[in-house]
C-alpha cells in the first residue's frame, strides 16, 4: 500500500517553477520571441534533469540545499534572462556566481559522501574541503561552458560575448566556494573539537 506524500513548500516552489516556464514558453510564443520561448524550455529539461537525477540515485539532498538550487534557477534562469533582470539591477551577474560557489561546494561535499557512503568520517578534513572547493571551482568553469554553448546554439547573450564577463563570473564562483570552504573548515574544527570533549567526559564517568 502506498503511502500519501506529504508535499512540502520545495515540492510547491518546483511545481511553481514548472507552471511559470510553461506560461512564459506560451507567452513569448504567441509574441512571436523565439529567444525567451526556447529559455523556459531549458529551465524545464534543467528541473526534470535534477528531479530525476535525485530520484533515481536517492541522494539524501538536504531541504535547505533543495532550496537554495530551486531558487538560484528562479533567479538567473527566470528573473536574470527570461525577465531582463540584468537590464535593471547591478551586478546581479556577479551576485549570482558568488552564491553558486556556496551551493556548488556543499554540492562537492554531498557527492564525496555519497562516493565514499558511511566512511566519509575516515577521511581526512583537509581532503573533504579542497575536493568541494576543486569541484566548485571546475562547476563554475562548466556552467560558463553551458552559457558559451546556448549562446551559441539558440542565439542568447548570457555572456554577452565578453571574455572579461565569462572570467569575472568564474572568479566570482571561485570566491563564493572559497570563503565558504573557510567556513566550513572552521566548523569541522568546532564540531571535531565539541564532539572530543565529550567522548572525554564520557570515558571520566
């Protein structure tokens, strides 16, 4: 007997997500906007891609990481390019790549777990951050070469044609994972810390 599903609020913002993209397809289409009806197309092979990654595999993703990759695609695959939100708001490129850096590390970290699958805690500290910061950093390189090439393809301007562009956006992911690798550095040395003291207080008992 299957169980009823309980859906949460990521369950309804991805279903949002869906029906935005589909009537922003529609819309641009009777508009005659070749351009801004192929780019919520992308968004729904992007959503479906995730959802069947995750479900297939059975990566135990977190409800806040969920979030955070749901709303960045809201923000530069919606707001950014289907609404124009580089027109009107600074830097908002730039602010962008710096909270993917924050996702792609913690996305680096899931995926060493999930290599490594209850021996993570063997592994060496040091090991766990420089893998994420790397994969970050490779992530931030990949997704330029994704913009490069629906550029390309379908005639979109992400990159605005500028090398200087495609590299401040790889150095903007690069400090977002780096300032994040810091603290989580610091955070496993509290844990680690926190959790020796107490198995200290418990051999005294």
């Amino acid at each position: 007997m299957k169980t009823k599903r309980n859906y949460g609020f990521n369950d309804y913002f991805e279903l949002f997500l869906y029906a935005l993209a589909v009537i922003c397809s529609i819309y641009f289409l009777i508009r005659g906007d070749m351009q801004r009806t192929l780019q919520p197309i992308l968004i729904i092979l992007v959503l479906t891609f995730i959802k069947v990654l995750i479900n297939k595999s059975r990566i135990p993703i977190s409800t806040g990481l969920r979030f955070s990759v749901l709303a960045f695609i809201f923000v530069t695959m919606f707001f950014a390019n289907e609404f124009k939100g580089y027109s009107f708001i600074p830097y908002l490129d730039k602010i962008e790549h710096l909270s993917s850096g924050v996702i792609l590390f913690y996305i680096g970290s899931l995926i060493l777990e999930l290599i490594n699958k209850n021996e993570t805690n063997k592994l060496n500290v040091k090991t766990i951050i420089l893998f994420s910061l790397f994969f970050a950093i490779a992530m931030a390189g990949v997704w330029e070469i994704y913009e490069f090439t629906t550029d390309r393809l379908f005639g979109l301007r992400s990159q605005n044609n500028s090398l200087v562009d495609t590299m401040g956006d790889i150095i903007c992911g690069s400090i977002g994972a780096l300032f994040t690798s810091i603290y989580a550095y610091k955070n496993f040395k509290v844990n680690f810390k926190v959790s020796s003291e107490v198995i200290g207080d418990s051999d005294n008992l």
